[in-house]
C-alpha cells in the first residue's frame, strides 16, 4: 500500500469539494482548473491542509489503526517478538542483523546469507529451514516489514482494540444500563441489589430466551464500566443527579478579554446560621454574588434572610454598577474594584429571570415557582436593556453553566468553617445543634464576607487566574484586574447614573404636611412643599405617589419629579 501521493502537472487532487487538475508548479504555489474550467492559484499549506483527501480518489483500503499506537499498547513481550522477527527479514535481504555491514556482529554475514554466495530464493529457504516455517509465512513478513519495519511486525491479533463490553449479552447490559439510569432520581442501591433487579427483569421481558448472564465477577466489572464516571455506587444522590445534567460534549469555554465583558449572578444557601436582629431567634440566609468573568472579582452581594427576593437581585446590580467606597477600618490595601457596566449577565433561569405581570397593573416584586426560586424583576431587565446589558440565561440545573461562581461558593463555604453557627454542607456534616451556636445577625454576616472579600480573597492569588503571555505569574483578582484595564484602556459607565434608581422598589405613600410616613420612619426635603397638599391622580387606586426605596440604605428615600423627570432625596 502506497502511503504517498505525487503533486505533480496533470495530477487531480481535491479542493474546496470539487475535483481539480493541476496545471503548474511554481515555488510553493500551485495552479488548480477544476470541472468549470475555473482557474486558482494557492499556496501548497492551503493544498496540503486536508492531505488526507488531497489525491482526490476514496482509498480502496480501509483505514488502519496507528502503527504507533498498536506498539504504545503492545507488551514488552509483544515488542520484543517484533523486533525479533524484523532482525530475521534484514538478515535474509542484507547478510546483517541490522541491516547496515557498518553494524555488522562478529560471526555476520552468515555464509547462507550471503547475498554474493546465494540468491534471494535460497536465502529465503535457508531463514524458514531456521525458524521452522513456511516460506509463504516469510514474505508475508516481508511484506508487513516493508509497510513499517518493526512496528508493523507486531502481532495484531494480541494488540487489536476489544470494546468494553462486547462479550456480554446484548440483552443484559440494555437493561442493566437501564436500571443504573433509572436509579439516579431514587435512592442509592448496592451492587449486588442492582445485579438482582437486572436478573429479575431479564426474567420478565425475555422469559422464553436463553440470555447468556455473566458470572459474578464479570457482571460487576461490566457494571463498573457503564456507571465509569457517574459515582453511582460511591457518590450522594445530590452529586450523581449533577453529573447526569452534565453535557455530552465536553465543556465549551466562555473567555472573556476585559474586565466587565461577562458578569455571572447565582445564589446558594449560606451553610451558616445567622441571628435575627429583633427576635434573637436563629435564621438560614441565601447569598447572591456577581462576580465577574474575567479577574473573578466579586462586583456586588447580598445576603437576605430565609430567601432571596428580586429586590435582592436588584440591590446587587446596583452595587455592580456603581462604584464603592470602603471603610478606613478595612486597611488600605482593601479592594473592591469597580468594573463599570458589564456587556453580558449570565444567570441561572431557575433563580433569576425576567417575569410577567400576573394581572394588570401589577408589578410583582416577587414571584416564587415550584422550585422555590425568585425571579428577576422586569424592571431591572429594562434597566439593563437601555444600559446595553445582555442577558444570558443558563440552562436549568447545569452549574456546569457557571462553574466560576459555583467555585467560590465553595471558596466563601472555606471561610464561613471558622464561624460560630456553621451547620455544614449537608445532614451528614452537620453538628449536634449549630442553631445554638449562631452569635451574628445577618447584617453582621453580611458585613464579615463583604470584609473578606475586599482584604483577603481580591488580594490572594488566584489559581484560575493565568496569563498565557505569563504562564508562570500567579495573580489575584485586584492584580488582574488592573491588568485587564491597562490592556483594555477603558471602562464603560451609565451616561445618567440615576437611571440605576430605576431597579429600586417602588413603594406609594402620600406626602403630608410633615413628610413623607413609611413604617415608622418619616422623611422629609424640599421637594414636600410642593406635593404635600396634591393627589398623583384623581382615581382612587392612583393619588398615592411613587418613591424609590434602597432597602440597604432606609436613611434616604428617592422621588422622581413628575414635571421634569428630576430626581429628588428625602
């Protein structure tokens, strides 16, 4: 078999799909004319890219396995048999072992063969006399050495690819797959009850055929090959439905060149429990994160108690786009950079989403579905609509979606061990009573991750932060980030910064002559005197006025002047 091909005036090669004629040579370009009498002129790289259809006919031959790789798999034994059998094919075309007379051993050539005392029939004879088999054998290896000397020597039969699996009944590994797939949304079987369920089914569907079943020791290896992977026997329910919404290529990679280009917002229960401030009485909080893509910074963060809700949504957008000072208390060297607005949001459809109104002239703060999920605020979608926000939803139950984020949830769970109240990953790892434990409120909670964040993990290299122009440098997020800039050169910001009060809460109250009353708290400014005595409208659903509530800040509320669209602080 010809492993060549020659490019030359007049051959026809393949290019582009069609059959072409080449008609001249020059340097490394060539002149193709394809049916149409087109004409090109390419460089031979451009020629030479698919050499493996570049003849332009099928090969006739099927395809063979890598000689390289059958010697990779082979045993030392196998080789060594090889190697042997390539020293005879050498020894009976040259007179040497090696091939080569400069390499010749002490007693070489041999008298029967040597190629000036015998031809290459009687040599032929003499080698089969020697080793006790046929001529016909002998060329045959003569044949296979001419294809690749050693390597093709080897004795496929002894290295050839078995698939897993392929001694089985058809029959049994069907519905032993099947019954490893069906187990994965119930609860967790042992080997030898999985192999009993198999042989009860078999039974069942196929009652009058013969299916071969394998022994014990074969049955459980082959249930080891069709669950390689998914943790079925060793892994918690919880990890081995994960592994099942993996997808079935492997994983793509979202790159991001800048600092802003993808911010990625998820939410996780906090595995510490926390105090509220009033009742003194222990509470479970949820933590939502945007952290961006590229120098993994975190941009803005909440922590609400029991669960989280749009507003919380909406409060962290707003600290992400807006830029943020620290306590003197922190140190300088805190940092909490601001990336400006980010291009594309990427978001778990579960836990945020834009919603629709539920009925006319209703604007939900909230909507809770069956998975017990907030969802985005429509409002806030419109907001990141006009400040050109993209966002991107990833699939239900993939965390492979957002996998950056998912990290430092387990990241930020390292640091939450140290505090009192830590109840653990899960029921397994959960102490006797770390209820009892819980000495912060949420607040505080809240205030020593966002401390954390902004002196110990900005500043700490970053094991998924590399440069490939430095692949030895370890940065942090801070470092990073500063570099991402001074590539970058810019920073994109809202041209009206007001347009962020857009994602706050609305709430309707009616301006007084004292103010304006929200719970227990009045606030009160300028802009009183000219609305305390006026209705918004003269319907009754619509005099109350609209103000724009921070629940991160109660000290100031914000009203939007409705003669000139102005923005007023009470």
């Amino acid at each position: 078999m010809s492993n060549t091909f020659d490019v030359r005036v007049g051959s026809t090669v393949s290019f582009d799909g069609f059959l072409c004629t080449v008609i001249e040579i020059a340097g490394d370009a060539v002149v193709l004319v394809d049916g149409t009498k087109k004409t090109r002129r390419l460089r031979l790289v451009e020629l030479l890219r698919d050499a493996s259809n570049v003849s332009g006919a099928p090969s006739a031959e099927p395809a063979l396995a890598p000689l390289a790789l059958a010697w990779a798999d082979a045993t030392d034994e196998q080789r060594d048999e090889a190697r042997r059998k390539a020293g005879h094919v050498r020894e009976l075309r040259t007179g040497f072992v090696s091939g080569m007379p400069k390499l010749a051993l002490p007693h070489e050539p041999r008298a029967e063969y040597d190629a000036q005392l015998a031809d290459i029939h009687e040599r032929r004879r003499s080698k089969a006399a020697e080793l006790g088999i046929t001529v016909k054998t002998l060329k045959r290896w003569e044949e296979r050495f001419d294809e690749g000397e050693d390597l093709a020597l080897l004795d496929f039969r002894k290295t050839a690819w078995t698939p897993a699996l392929s001694g089985l009944d058809p029959r049994w590994v069907d519905m032993c797959r099947r019954v490893v797939e069906e187990n994965v949304r119930g609860a967790k079987r042992t080997v030898t009850a999985t192999l009993a369920i198999v042989l009860a089914r078999l039974k069942r569907d196929y009652p009058g055929d013969d299916v071969r079943i394998p022994s014990d020791s074969a049955a459980r290896a082959a249930v080891a090959e069709l669950t390689r992977g998914k943790g079925t026997f060793g892994a918690s329910m919880r990890a081995q439905r994960s592994i099942e919404t993996r997808p079935p290529v492997p994983y793509g990679r979202l790159v991001a060149t800048r600092p802003g280009e993808y911010v990625v917002l998820d939410t996780t229960p906090l595995n510490v429990f926390g105090v509220a401030p009033v009742t003194g009485k222990w509470m479970r909080a949820e933590l939502t994160v945007a952290l961006d893509l590229y120098d993994r910074s975190i941009l803005g963060l909440r922590l609400a108690p029991v669960s989280t809700k749009a507003v919380d949504v909406a409060g962290v957008l707003m600290e992400a786009l807006a830029p943020r000072e620290l306590p003197a208390e922190w140190g300088e060297r805190a940092s909490w950079p601001f990336h400006g607005v980010p291009e594309n949001i990427v978001i778990d459809v579960e836990n945020l989403k834009a919603l629709r109104f539920r009925r006319p002239g209703i604007l939900p703060d909230t909507i809770i579905i069956d998975h017990g999920k907030p969802f985005m605020s429509i409002h806030v979608a419109s907001v990141c609509q006009r400040l050109g926000i993209s966002i991107q939803p990833a699939h239900v139950y993939t965390g492979t979606d957002k996998a950056w984020v998912e990290r430092w949830f387990g990241t930020i769970d390292e640091m939450l061990q140290e505090l009192p109240g830590y109840k653990g990953k899960d029921i397994a790892s959960r102490g006797e009573a770390p209820e009892s434990e819980a000495v912060y409120t949420i607040p505080q909670l809240e205030q020593i991750i966002r401390e954390w964040i902004a002196t110990v993990y900005h500043l700490r290299p970053h094991g998924g932060l590399v440069d490939s122009q430095l692949p030895a440098a370890r940065m942090s997020p801070a470092q990073k980030f500063e570099q991402g800039i001074a590539v970058a050169g810019r920073i994109r910001v809202p041209t009206n910064p007001n347009l962020l009060l857009e994602m706050l809460p609305v709430v309707k109250r009616k301006f007084n002559h004292y103010g304006v009353e929200i719970g227990t708290l009045r606030y009160n400014g300028d802009i009183v005197g000219k609305y305390y005595d006026r209705s918004r409208a003269m319907a009754k659903d619509k005099r109350k006025w609209q103000f724009s509530v921070n629940p991160d800040d109660f000290s100031q509320i914000y009203f939007n002047d409705p003669d000139d669209n102005s923005w007023h602080v009470l």
